[in-house]
C-alpha cells in the first residue's frame, strides 16, 4: 500500500507509538482475541479469526486528520479487496471474509503523556479498531 512505509506496519507493537510524527501514519496488527476452531475435521487447520487492525493517524487539525484518515483506512480496505481478492496476500487456504469496524474513530493518547490526561487536550492521534475475519479451510 502506498499510504504506509513497510515500517508503519506492525503486529502487536503499540510503542510505535510512542515517537514524533515521523513515522506516521501507523497500521497495528494484534492477535485475533476471537476465534472459532473447527473440530469436526482432522485437518490441524480449520476456523475462524477475528483480526485486529488498527489504524493510527497522526493528528494535525480535525478537517485534515479526519481527511486522511478517512483516504487511508479506504486504502487498507481496497488493498484486502482489490489487490490480495481476499485470499488474505496468497496465503494459501485461509481467506478474509468480511472487514468491519470496531467503533469509531477515537482520539487517542499515549497514557504516559501528562497532557492525556487532560480533557481539553487535543488528541495525539485518532484511531479506529477495524476486525478482519479471516477463515482457514
């Protein structure tokens, strides 16, 4: 995806972060906290997984964040669509079968950051939980 350097993308690693704007905007990929296996087969493979992706976008003002925000979460979404036509990149017998939201898009502050904990602060970064569910088979 051309919105996000190969760096931007992380799996379980939220001190990305925790640095300056430089970096941003960041894609965090957690562990699936859902899932269903399957145990009627004896396959070791079978179920489902709900993937956590979510997006971080550095905020400048409301009007330019939500903006792209908005451009860079499309991206994300045509880039499971489109490009990988939901085979989860080539992974070979497991599929994305649905990318939903997780909430909304919410203001976010590291919780080490004094001014966090101000009400009136403005937001270091606005994120939003997407769920991808992916199968195996």
């Amino acid at each position: 995806m051309s919105e996000f350097a190969d760096a931007d993308c992380v799996i379980n690693d939220w001190s990305v972060l925790d640095g300056e704007s430089t970096g941003a905007p960041y894609v965090i990929i957690s562990d699936a906290d859902t899932f269903r296996a399957n145990l009627n087969t004896t396959a070791s493979k079978g179920g489902t997984w709900d993937v956590v992706v979510t997006l971080c976008e550095w905020f400048t003002d409301w009007p330019t964040t939500l903006n792209n925000f908005r451009t860079r979460r499309q991206a994300i979404i045509d880039a499971a669509r489109l490009t990988n036509s939901g085979s989860a990149g080539g992974i070979a017998g497991t599929s994305i079968n649905e990318i939903r939201s997780e909430g909304g898009i919410i203001p976010y502050n590291p919780i080490y950051n004094r001014d966090g904990y101000n009400p009136e602060v403005l937001p270091r970064y606005l994120i939003q939980h997407m769920i991808f569910a992916c199968e195996e088979f």
